[in-house]
C-alpha cells in the first residue's frame, strides 16, 4: 500500500537530450543511424516531436545499412 503525502510540491520534469543531433542541423543537413532501420518508426516519431517543439522538420528514410534523417526545413 502507498503512502498519501501532502503538500509535496510538483516538481519539473526532467528534459532528455536529444540522442541525435537535431539542434546542430541546417537546412539540407543529415545525419546516419547504422542498423536503424528496425527503428525507423522511433526515429520518425522522434522527429515529429522535435518539429512540435522546435518548428523545425526531418524526415527519415531507410538506406542500405540503417536510417538517414535530413532537416528540410
């Protein structure tokens, strides 16, 4: 059973660092993920995220030996 506890205050949540280098990119930039490709909807969903919160878009495609993520714009 769990304990109830009053007044503790909210704390803030804590940010992970991207794992791929999103904020260092320009326009026409990419970057490889080896052996990606069994995670190609991860990485697509990750730059989705990163657009909702940056305004800034990637996609990802899958290339011989992994994934391939540009920033178009």
């Amino acid at each position: 059973m769990y304990a109830i506890e009053k007044g503790i205050p909210v704390t803030r949540a804590f940010r992970v660092p991207y794992r791929y280098p999103f904020n260092d990119m320009e326009i026409s930039d990419s970057f490889f993920v080896p052996d990606g490709a069994g995670r190609i909807r991860s990485t697509r969903a990750r730059c989705s995220q990163v657009k909702a919160s940056t305004g800034k878009e990637f996609i990802a495609r899958v290339v011989d030996g992994g994934v391939r993520v540009w920033r178009v714009k």
